[in-house]
C-alpha cells in the first residue's frame, strides 16, 4: 500500500473500508505530517487533532462492525478519510476567522452545509484551511496565519483564495479539500500546486441550509489529486437543501461513473490563449504550451481543436468588479474592528459602499449580457481549453501592495485573465495539472482549464480522465518540503 500521505480519497476509504488501514493509522499519520510540515507550507488555520482520532476511533468501530456483518458496501463513501474544511465555513465548535483578524476569537455554533455534507458521507474534517480575509485576493497572505506556500516551491505562492486547502493536499497533509471559487479560488491554488480543481456549474453545490447564493458568484467544490477524487467529492457536496435559488438535478449515475464514460470522439474544443479580463495580461511562455501540448494531446484523441474567440470584451468585466465590491461590503465586521482589516479589504469595501442600488443592478445585469455574448461566442464549441493562469506560480508577496491596494487587483486581474470568467457566466471549469515546468532548478506547475457549458460536469469529468490517462499525473507529489532553519 502507498504511503498515507500519497493515497486518494478513493484509495484511503477503500482501506479503511477492507480493513488494510485503519482510519487511526490514517489520521495519526496525516497529523504527524501536518504537525512537522505544517508552518512550512502554510495549509492550515486551526488543527483540531482530538476530535480527528476521536473521529478515526469511531470509524474504524464503524468499519469493524459492517465488515463483521458483511456489509461493507452500505458504508458512506469518504468513512474515516480527512477532509478539511476552509475557513471561510463553519464547523461547530470550532474557530472560523474568515482569514480575517476582525474574527481572530470567532467560534462557530454550527455547520456549514458543505460540513454537514461531508460529515454525512463519513469524512473527518482535521482542522481549517487557510485563506485571505474573506477569500477576497488570489493570493493567501493573512494576518491570521503564514502565507500558504506551493510545496513545489516554498518561496512561491499556493494561490488564494483556497490556498490552503491546495497546499495541504499538494503537501500530503490531506487526501482531498473542501474549497470555494467566486473568481478563480479553486482553479488558481490547484493551478499553483499542481492539483485538480472543479469549479461547479452555479446551482450545482448547495450553500444552504443557511447561506444565502446572493449574485451566484462563489460556489462549494475541492481540491484533489486525481479527477476521480474530484467527482467523489461532488457526488458527496452536490445534494440540494430547501429553499435552493439555484438547484440542477444530478446526472442518472452520479459524476464518479462519469469518469468512466469518456466522451466519444469528434469533441469540439476552442483553444483560447487571448486574455479575457486583463487584455494587457502578459502570458508566459510555459502557461501557453501547457495549453497547447494539452489541445495536441486532444487531438490525438480525435477531438477537433480550433482557435476560439475572446467571449466578451474586457470592459465587461467592471460589472464583476462592482458586485465584487459590493459583496466585500457585505461582510459584517464590528466597526471598532475594521482598523483590523488588510488594506485590500478596506479598499474593496469603500468601493462597494459607493455602489448604489441601481448601479449593482446595472452590474448584475451586465453578467448576464456577458454570459449571453459568451454563449454566442462559444456556440461553436462543446469545451474551451486555455490556461488555468497567466503566469507561473508568484513569489510569496509578489502580487500583494499594501500601499496601492488597486494596483494590487489590477495585478491579480493580469495574473487570473481567464478564471473570473466562469464565475461570471456560472458555468463549470476544471484545472488540471498537465504540465511540469523547470524553472531555476525546480519543477513548477502549470495547470490547463476546461470549461463548458452550464451542468456539463459530466462532459468536464469524462474529458479530463481522458487526459489524466493519456498525461498521467496522479500520485505525482513534490519533492519534500524542507523546514527552513
């Protein structure tokens, strides 16, 4: 059997399951990782070790009891395996300081219903991720914690806003993560870290039963190391609650079969190189091939790839930005503790106070136009394929300006120029971990987007196991991280 810190979710449950591993070995090992690597790589907020054993102990109960009874098949999908939670959601009695200073001596009361969803399907939730104040940069730099690092190379970032979570997976701390992307904060940490990251249609993973969808920008998904993993974790989240805004029914034989079904030849897939957001976006050379030997690789398999056309004009992207703003005013913070915001966060704020209540209903409207010229652009196409991010993985703090906290977005804007897009839309995007890159004496990952049309999961699921076997990169993990001394 591998080592604990390379085995998927999948591979983890099934030992737990059989009885090869008990879920005690499984957390004892993960947490003496977590406790040795941890501070290097920046993955977690909060570890909450007692109640992973206590967890682990009741599982293997579980497990021990159904395998006594012959019953093994009934156990929930993820009984016994580690999956943290981000820490901008709630686990009971638990800290949640949504990256934020202002919320430093936070505890939750109660779940968050991608929690309770992955506590439902037997996970154990270890700890909480790391993230930016309220997830709102790419980067994960809070006052609360380290910043979150690529394990691939300690001096560059892990992405944001679930950088943490890519980290602790890209670094053996966890099988799999629980993230969540209104712009780019899966794709952009699984990009960093070389993992695979689904942003799911708008209306496929709940925020209920207590959060509220608002504008639909940010959805629930994870990071994993395998497309499979990828699509247990949605069969596990992807369950309504009442009084869903947005609900899309599930597919027949749930998105893990459809790992198995690969598309049938003749796909039609738009390979986009051109910036969207940023048109001045600068792109770097290693990005664009990873793009380009992936769309080689495509084609080989009989799809038929062709250059697709920029979906909207850059100007478009002023009505995100305002309902950006306007949802970063929303947080509710105590005024005597908003001196304890970062200056990103105040400079987000400010301008969503100037928004009016007709300007944001202009900007709502402007998405939906963007979504309809994007529909027109792409009738052509049942996939687009371009690179996850502009550039290589950051150096930690490259990206982020306290002193101009508008150049720091406009930054961000060039580093990102294609992920927002999917937020805008509401469509379904994945980022896969195609490419190695060596750069100064280290390999570096690039990861390649999908995305189609909205609840086209299973297409996105099918294509990108097609992938994953034709560029094999599951199990691959980066070399050790070294504590520096």
């Amino acid at each position: 059997m591998s080592e604990a810190k390379e085995l998927t979710a999948r591979e983890a449950a099934a030992a737990i399951r059989t009885g090869a591993l008990s879920a005690v070995e499984l957390a004892t090992a993960l947490h003496e990782r977590t406790e040795r690597l941890d501070r290097v790589v920046g993955a977690y907020v909060t570890v909450t070790a007692d109640r992973l054993l206590q967890g682990a102990r009741a599982a293997d109960d579980r497990a021990g009891a159904a395998r006594r009874a012959g019953d093994e098949d009934a156990l929930p999908p993820l009984l016994g395996v580690p999956v943290p939670v981000k820490d901008l959601n709630d686990v009971a009695g638990v800290r949640c300081t949504y990256g934020s200073a202002a919320y430093a001596d936070n505890v939750a009361t109660t779940d968050a219903g991608v929690a309770q969803r992955l506590r439902d399907a037997g996970a154990l939730l270890p700890g909480k991720t790391n993230t930016p104040e309220f997830g709102l940069p790419c980067y994960t730099e809070p006052d609360m914690a380290p910043p979150a690092r690529t394990p691939w190379d300690l001096a560059r970032m892990a992405g944001g806003s679930s950088g943490g979570a890519a980290a602790a997976v890209s670094a053996g701390l966890a099988p799999a993560a629980h993230g969540s992307d209104g712009g780019g904060s899966i794709r952009i940490p699984a990009s960093c870290c070389g993992l695979v990251g689904l942003k799911p249609s708008r209306g496929r993973i709940s925020s209920g039963p207590d959060e509220v969808d608002g504008p639909g920008l940010g959805v629930h998904g994870s990071l994993t190391r395998d497309v499979r993993d990828t699509a247990l974790l949605l069969d596990v989240l992807a369950r309504p609650w009442p009084g869903d805004t947005f609900r899309l029914p599930p597919p027949a034989g749930g998105f893990l079969a459809a790992c198995d079904q690969p598309p049938e030849p003749g796909l039609r897939i738009g390979l986009l190189l051109e910036p969207v957001i940023a048109a001045d976006a600068p792109v770097d050379r290693a990005c664009a091939a990873a793009a380009e030997q992936a769309a080689g690789v495509l084609e080989m398999l009989g799809h038929r790839v062709e250059p697709a056309p920029v979906p909207f004009a850059a100007e478009r992207f002023a009505s995100f930005e305002a309902v950006w703003s306007v949802g970063a005013r929303l947080a509710p913070v105590d005024p005597e503790r908003e001196h304890l915001l970062r200056p990103l966060t105040r400079w987000l704020r400010a301008a969503g106070e100037d928004v009016s209540g007709l300007a944001h209903a202009i900007a709502l409207g402007g998405m939906q136009v963007a979504t309809r010229e994007a529909a027109r652009a792409w009738a052509a196409y049942d996939v687009i394929l371009s690179p996850t991010l502009a550039q290589l993985p950051a150096p930690v703090g490259e990206l982020r300006d306290d002193a101009d906290p508008a150049g720091d977005f406009a930054a961000q804007m060039r580093f990102t120029p294609w992920t927002s897009v999917w937020n805008v839309t509401g469509w379904p995007a994945i980022s896969l971990p195609t490419h190695r890159v060596e750069h100064a004496g280290r390999a570096l990952p690039a990861g390649v987007m999908l995305g189609a049309g909205l609840g086209e999961e299973e297409t996105l699921l099918g294509l990108a196991a097609q992938l994953e076997e034709a560029l094999p990169w599951a199990g691959t993990l980066p070399v050790e991280p070294v504590p520096a001394h």
